[in-house]
C-alpha cells in the first residue's frame, strides 16, 4: 500500500511539468521570431534579430530566468505575409515556442494574429507598432511603439517652433494606404495646432519610383517643408528630386530612415533630415549597448545594429521581465498577467520606460526628434522622448 500511495503522490507531484506549457522546459525557454532575413528589407530583420539575441544573451549569462536559459529560434519569411503565417506555423508545431518577439512588418503581424490568439501566444510587438496591431486588443498581445502621426507631428512642431522661418510652406507626400494615413493624420493635427500654411498634398502608389511630378508640385506650391512618406528608396529618390531642382526643403522622415542603411541612401541629396522615433538612435544609450553586444554577438553582426535592434533589444526585456516575475512554474497565462502589470520597465535610456498597464497595452509613445548630420554621418538628438 505504501509503494503504491507513493506511486500516486509521484504522479500528482509530476502532473504539473508534464502539463506545462509548450516551449518551457526544466532547463530552456524557447522564444519565437519572425522576421525578414532575405530579401530587399533584410537589414531590417538581421538588425532586429541582433537585439533578441543580445537581451537572450545577457540574461542567459547571469544565470537565465529562474535557472532557465532563453534559446530564440528565428524563421525568416522575406516580408511576405503568407510566408509569416507559415514559419509561425512551424515555430508553434516543430520548434513548440513558449512566446514570440520578433514579428516582422504589419500586414505580416496581421497576418500571424489567428495563430496568436488560437495558441494564446505571449507576443511583443515592436518591429511594427501600428495601430491596427492594437485596435481591437488581443488579449496576449503586447504592442512597443508609436505611431507613425506622432512621430510625424514630433517632427513638424520642433520645426515650426525651432527652425523654419514665419512664412514656411508645409508640403506631405505618401504612400495611399493605411501606413500613409497615419502620416497624414500627423500632418494634419500639426497643420491645424499650429496654423501652418500647407497648401499642398499628394498620395502616391506603393511601389512608385520616379517622383519627378510629385516633387515638381510641391516646387511650384513653394513648399519649404517636407513631410517625407516614403520609404527606404523612395525616400531617397523623392529628396533626389528635390535637389535637382534646388529645393531649399527641411524634410521630416519615416523612422526607418533612421538607419545606417537608409541614411546612405539619403545623404547623396544633402539635406540634414529630421526623424521622429521612440528609441533612441545616438548617445550614451546607444554606445552602452554596443558594448554589451560585443560581448555576445559577432563583428558582422555589430555592423547590423540599426533602431530596429534597439526597439528587439527592449521587446526581448519585457518578455523576460515577465517571465521571471512569474518564477519556476512559468506559463503562458503567467507571462501574459505579468506583461498586463509591467509597469517602469528601465530600458537604460534606449527609449522611455515601458509600461502596459493601458487598456490598450501599449507602451514606447513617446517619441524623439533627431537630426541627421551629413558630415558626420550621425543622428543628434534635438528632444528627449516626448508624448505628443
């Protein structure tokens, strides 16, 4: 009787690991990460990648989460919504993750979203902040960053009030589409807060790559101020035009113009352009965590850090907030309750403290403006981070 009531004891004690969530074991935790790996936009995704394994890397050297070491396993799905839908698939079903944080781009997030709430998956969102991502809420999803209308209207309010003249003329080109909404709405609120003189704005095909017209619009409307909606190469050709014809603009820009990458592409046309982002793309911050990726990532991968690591980096540190709160016996429902309280998370100055205590579960709102300098080919920071 003794042997077999210790048999049951042994059976109820060892229940609760066996039941236990998929991707946990007694000594791993594995994390998800979708990302663009190859392709046109791969620098996006392997600087993104940079960031998971950096965080992954840090606590796994002191020791894991709660003894447990973070193991991140990263499927690429070449910014192809389909292809997200797939690697997430085989993340869920063969590798058996416990949470996701890389995401790739937002039709790719949109994309996954059925998988997400079907496997109540923990996921941090901060390769793609937009507000479709959080509206409606999913209740496992975590979402970090602004959007693109107050980074644009970051923008525009440091120019009208710290370096455009009285009689400046405000111009917006964009995509048409959501992504180009978004910006709009940002021009729009500045254009009314501030009473700017903005006689002008065109929408433009994704894809487009000759902006001679566009930009020939906004020279004859006199436009001096230029709120940028391309993107990467677009970007870039729309400023090219601009100087041909020897416009004398300050252009505010996506963030993805942030990067060392894209910041090639534009330098050619001279202007020291503005962008607003909700991490930090200079300082202290920024050389701090360089010297911690040394520690944990290759040389080629150091040449990849761009914002997109930073903003990995900080999603990577909530997750992991969130799952040490939640002890040995770790799980899903846990990490989610835990990431609902987060609240004052210190990212070291890469942006400002995360916090999802919001019914929205939204933080990294606040958004700062920089500069990029052309001779140096440096940002420099003109705010801290700033809700708008």
């Amino acid at each position: 009787m003794k042997t077999i009531a210790s048999a049951v004891l042994g059976m109820l004690v060892a229940g609760p690991a066996l039941a236990a969530d998929p991707g946990v074991t007694d000594t791993t935790i594995k994390i998800g990460d979708v990302n663009i790996m190859t392709g046109p936009a791969a620098f996006v995704g392997r600087g993104f990648s940079v960031g998971s394994k950096v965080a992954a890397e840090e606590v796994n050297a002191a020791g894991g989460i709660n003894g447990r070491k973070i193991v991140v396993i990263t499927e690429d799905d070449g910014y192809v919504p389909a292809r997200s839908f797939q690697a997430l698939t085989k993340l869920l079903e063969v590798d058996q993750i416990f949470a996701l944080n890389g995401t790739s781009g937002t039709a790719n997030v949109l994309a996954m979203m059925p998988l997400i709430t079907e496997h109540k998956l923990p996921t941090v969102v901060s390769q793609a902040p937009a507000p479709v991502v959080y509206t409606p809420v999913r209740p496992t999803v975590f979402t970090f960053g602004a959007t693109y209308e107050n980074a644009f209207y970051a923008q525009l309010k440091y120019i009208h009030e710290k370096m455009a003249k009285p009689d400046a003329v405000y111009g917006l080109v964009r995509q048409d589409d959501d992504f180009g909404k978004d910006i709009e709405a940002g021009f729009d609120r500045a254009v009314k807060d501030f009473n700017l003189k903005a006689p002008v704005r065109i929408r433009f095909k994704k894809g487009t790559t000759n902006f001679s017209a566009e930009v020939a619009q906004m020279k004859q409307a006199g436009v001096t101020v230029l709120a940028n909606g391309g993107i990467f190469a677009g970007a870039a050709n729309i400023l090219s035009e601009a100087r041909k014809l020897d416009m004398p603009l300050i252009p505010a820009e996506v963030w993805s113009e942030g990067i060392p990458a894209s910041a090639a592409l534009l330098a050619p046309a001279g202007y020291d352009y503005l962008v607003g982002d909700y991490v930090s793309l200079n300082g202290p911050a920024n050389e701090k965590f360089r010297e911690l990726a040394k520690k944990y990532v290759s040389e080629d991968e150091l040449k990849n850090i761009s914002r997109y690591t930073y903003a990995s980096y900080i999603g990577m540190k909530a997750l992991i907030e969130a799952m040490r709160q939640c002890g040995k016996d770790l799980t899903r429902a846990c990490t989610v309750e835990k990431l609902r309280g987060l609240k004052g998370l210190d990212t070291g100055g890469l942006s400002a403290p995360v916090d999802f205590t919001n019914d929205k579960q939204l933080s990294g709102t606040a958004v700062g403006v920089y500069q990029y300098d052309i001779k140096s080919a440096t940002f420099k920071p003109l705010t801290g981070f700033v809700q708008y």
